[in-house]
C-alpha cells in the first residue's frame, strides 16, 4: 500500500512466569506479595504482537511501529532494555498500574487514548495489535474495547497469521474450535488484530536496534502520563491462592456416572 502501514502494538509488563505468585490485599486494592521485587517480562501474548508487527513493517516499505505500554516507569524501564533490541519500535508509556487486578475498561480507556495522542496517526493506515490473551489479564475484552473506542469495526481475535495480497487486502487466519482455523479477508486498514501466538520464533537481540530504540524509550518515560487504576466499580473482598489438595483411591468398574456425580459433589463442597 502507498506509505506502508502505521501498526500499533498494545501490550504490557508482567511478573517472570517462573516466580511464584501470592496475592494480597493492599490500601489501594488486591495486589501481589513484593510485587515491586518481582522481575518482571514484555507480556507472552503482547511480544507475538510486537515481532509480528516488526515483521509485517520490514516486508512493506514506509511502515512504522509504536509499542503502546501501560505500566510503572521504573519496571518498564527494566523490560525495555531487553525488549528493545527485539525488534525497531517507538514507545509510547503510560505510568499506571500493569497488575491483573486492574479492570480492563480502564485499561483500554488509557490504550485508546494513548494511540489517539499519537502525532500523526492516520487512521486509514492504522492496524492495532495486542495480545489475544494476557498472562497476567486474560479477559480476552482489552483489545476489543480499544477498537472500539478508536471506532474500528474490523477486529479479528486469536490471529495466528496475517498476509498481506498483491491487491493489498489482508488474508487472516484466526483460531476455531477442534484446531482449525478461519480465514478472513479485510480491504485494509484501520483493524485491531488479538494474536494467539503467532508463527514467528523470537528475534535474536540486536544491540544496534537496542541502541536505537533506547534514543526514545528514555525521553518517552519522561513524558509517560499517570494512569489511574479505576477499578471500574468492582471490589475484591479477599484474594487467595488456589488450594492444593489431592485425595486418590483406586476403585474397579465403577460406572462412569458414578465416578461423574463423585467428581461434581467433591468440586461443591468447596
């Protein structure tokens, strides 16, 4: 397409998955123990978006990437220095809160209107990606309400591929029941895509796109806006971890019913 793309890629921060995780109740909210300790990563879902985004802007001339984060300047600053030799992008940071507990209206509120602020952005260039899922949401809603609120109506959910055609429309392939998938086609921009997992390994770290990402991500910190962490309403009245409990007895031809009505009364007496 004449002037290539302008992607923007929603994603943010999370704990490492190889910590462990235990919530507590704070002033402002429910939260994680030492949360501010935790070391913490680009989210899983949000980097499929990224090296994709990175991807589709290498194969199409005059394409931009933005990496559009909602999270505390001080962890975001940490992440950046790994992430930004991934792949060329300009950040654009809100300094609010990364946590899953946070309700995703306002998440997508912050996102929507961070992508709006962008100078220059236009419209009928724009592709939005983010992930499907996140590690730390999963609510599967953030992306879709970030269309929304940006008044795109073409939005695609659990895209594992996306090509561009010699006509410039766009073949997607988006993930269904039983392991298929279903394929889309969309005239172009503006579109909001929620990727699954993508096919693309993770790109090598390239200290040249490190150095020239971290020329922005620095001074773009500096002007992250604050973020407030509405609740939307909704209130905790306790977090725990999931109990672990294993009971094992071994029993001979016993009918399956059986054993189905003994599995959902055990599960009840919780």
């Amino acid at each position: 397409m004449t002037g290539g793309y302008q992607i923007v890629v929603c994603g943010s921060i999370v704990p490492d998955p190889l910590q462990t995780l235990e919530p507590v109740s704070t002033p402002t909210g429910p939260g994680l123990k030492n949360e501010m300790m935790l070391p913490a990563v680009l989210d899983p879902w949000a980097g499929h978006a990224l090296y994709e985004a990175a991807n589709l802007a290498k194969h199409v001339a005059g394409s931009k990437v933005w990496l559009v984060t909602q999270a505390p300047k001080a962890k975001l600053q940490q992440v950046m220095t790994t992430v930004a030799q991934k792949a060329p992008f300009e950040l654009v940071a809100i300094d609010g809160s990364a946590s899953g507990f946070a309700e995703s209206t306002a998440v997508a509120q912050a996102l929507a209107g961070a992508i709006k602020a962008i100078a220059g952005l236009d419209m009928s260039r724009l592709l939005v990606f983010g992930g499907w899922e996140s590690a730390s949401r999963g609510a599967s809603t953030t992306m879709q309400m970030v269309g929304e609120l940006l008044g795109i109506i073409d939005q695609f959910q659990g895209v594992d591929e996306l090509k561009v055609n010699p006509d410039g429309t766009l073949r997607i392939l988006e993930r269904v029941e039983g392991g298929k998938h279903q394929v889309s086609v969309c005239a172009g921009p503006p579109a909001v895509f929620g990727w699954a997992t993508g096919n693309l390994p993770e790109p090598r770290n390239n200290p040249q796109v490190g150095m020239a990402n971290m020329r922005t991500v620095m001074p773009a910190l500096q002007r992250a806006k604050p973020a407030p962490a509405a609740a939307g309403g909704a209130t905790f009245e306790s977090v725990t971890l999931p109990k672990q409990q294993r009971e094992t007895r071994v029993v001979k031809d016993m009918p399956v019913d059986e054993i189905a009505k003994e599995i959902v009364d055990w599960i009840r007496k919780d």
